[in-house]
C-alpha cells in the first residue's frame, strides 16, 4: 500500500491516479489543494522538496516526485512501459517532450484560462502558439499511428492524455485535430475514464 | 555506428556527446547550427519533426529525439542507469525535474544572456527567480549526497551538470552553492570533461 498526494484538477496527477486504478494497484489518496498553495506549505515541502505535485510515498517512508517517473515506476513491468529497448526509448521522448514542449503551454493556458479566470488578452500569447505546435506535432504522429509508441496503450499516451482531453478549457478546440480527438476517445476508453 | 546531429553550444547535446564518448561508443557527429535556425529546415524537421537538437539516427534509419530519451537508450544496461527499481525511478525524478524546472530557467537565462547579449533589465526576472530555486534545490540534496542517485554517478548528475557547469554564464555565480559546485568538479572529472 503505497500514498499518493494530488489534486484532481492536476493532469499530471491524474496520470499517477490512472496508471494505479488501470492496474489495480491499493493505494491511499491525500488530496492536496495546489491553488491554495498546499504543495508549498513547510509540512509539504520538508517531505517532497520539489513542491509539487503528484508525489508519492512508498509504505517505508521513500518518496518520489515527477509524475512520469511516478507512471514509469508503478507500470513497470508491464504492457504499459515497453521493454524493447527503442520502443522504451520512443516512450521517454514522449514522456520528455510533454513536460517540455507540451504541459507548460496547454496545461499552463488551460490553468490560466480556466482556473484563474484570465481574459485571453492577459495570457501570454506564446502559449496559444507552443500550444498549437504541439497538438500539430502529435496529429502528425497519430495521422499515421493509433498509439504513440507500437500498437497500444503505453504511459506515453497516458502523460500526453492528461492535458490534451481537457485543452479546450485551455482553449484549444480539438475540431482542428481530428487524428488527435480520435486517439483521446481510445486512451479514454482504454483508461475507462470516460 | 549511430550519428548524433548536435550543436556543442547546447548542453542537452553534449549531455549524449559526454555519455557516449564515456562509454566509448563509435559515432558519427553531425553539426546542426541552433542559433542559425538549421534545426528548423524543412529537411531537418522531415527527420526530426521535434524540431530540437540533439537527435539521434540509428544505422538502420530509425530516430530519436529528446536528450534525456537518448541518453538512457545509449547507457541502457550500465551503471549510468540503475537497474534496481526505485533508484531507476529516483533518475528519472531529476531527469524529469531538470527538463521543467532547471534547463528552462538556468539554460534559457544563459542562451539570451551569453549568447543573444541580452542586459539583464531585457531578460525574465523570473528566469533568475527559478534558477536560483532550482540551484537551492540541488544544494540541499547535495549537502547530503555526493551524487543524485546512490553512490556513483548516473545520467541524472550527466543532465543536471550539463548547465550547471556554466550556470555563471547565465548570471548565477556558483561561489554561492558550495555543494552544488564540489559536485559539478566531481561530475566534470568522472567524464574528464574538465
């Protein structure tokens, strides 16, 4: 039995969450309320010094942050994290390019826009632009593929799930994405979380 | 023989540079001119649609991307990547952590500061805010550790020492992080890179 800290409204945490129900893992959840700053409270942040969340906490007092090393560590060893070597490796790029290029503008906008209340004109417009890149990005990839790596569900779809479902709240409408909304509705089903 | 397309201006390039060259790998080295703009050529991107440098092409034709996604294929099976479970995990926490937290703030403060010339008044106050928040981060667990991961040294020292080591270029004097620089002289002289 292991704990895992989140809060519902973060897509990275919802990847943990995922992942964990997917396997029919037993876990306890602590909600952590991250707008009002939980994940930077001195409680929080002397057991998970990133300040952020998810993070988990193993029944022996270890921790772990990152929501993808979280995924990769709870699915290891299954159909979800390939063993291949270069699908493994095609996996990490995902993984690697959706904390970088992807949820820093469509999670961020999504945050912005939906959570914060900000008016378009007062977020910055850069993050409409990366926003668009990526989604083009993956309806390339997914014009040609179901999946993102080989042919079925691996954590990669399930990171890059998490923001791209819910990136109309960001106001990105996935009608210009068409490969795109045709893999969420396979993710979604494979996840059960529609 | 694999070919590695890069720019040596980058450290997420030399990141794969340092750990294939540490393993004595055979390679062929492409030069791609960030600054010029040659990773966005429509030739380059029908390669590698990330449009990012470092990138990776096997013998065979098939590519990669992502440093940190190269960097575990390449050193996949040695003691730069742990093999037992939770230390694998707690690698790719930093892998992770650095991507977002760290190469956003000191790398991109250094890119504008070093090499577009920027005064500081131009640049993102917030870049200084959380470089310097992430160098805290370091010192802390460097306090107590030697390196990231267990006892030796592991791809998370190679990718969070890639920028470290000229956080100064960026304005972040490292006199001021004691244990993140007797860190980085350790790093440097296990990949002789000093």
């Amino acid at each position: 039995m292991f704990t895992l800290y989140g809060d519902k409204v973060s897509g990275n945490c919802l990847k943990v969450k995922w992942v964990a129900d997917h396997l029919g893992l037993a876990y306890r959840w602590v909600d952590v309320d991250v707008v009002a700053g939980e994940a930077k409270s001195p409680d929080y942040l002397a057991r998970f010094p990133m300040g952020q969340v998810p993070a988990l906490e193993l029944a022996d007092g270890r921790r772990l942050a990152q929501s993808n090393a979280m995924m990769l560590y709870l699915a290891a060893g299954t159909t979800l994290v390939p063993a291949e070597p270069f699908a493994h490796a095609q996996m990490l790029q995902w993984l690697f390019w959706e904390q970088y290029s992807h949820e820093p503008a469509i999670a961020v906008r999504r945050f912005q826009k939906f959570y914060l209340g900000k008016p378009d004109e007062a977020i910055d417009p850069a993050l409409m632009t990366k926003g668009r890149a990526a989604l083009d990005l993956m309806e390339g990839h997914l014009s040609g593929h179901d999946w993102f790596v080989g042919d079925g569900l691996t954590c990669a779809d399930v990171a890059l799930v998490a923001y791209t479902r819910v990136a109309h709240e960001g106001g990105f409408d996935l009608v210009e994405w068409p490969a795109v909304r045709g893999w969420v509705g396979r993710v979604e089903q494979a996840l059960a979380i529609r």
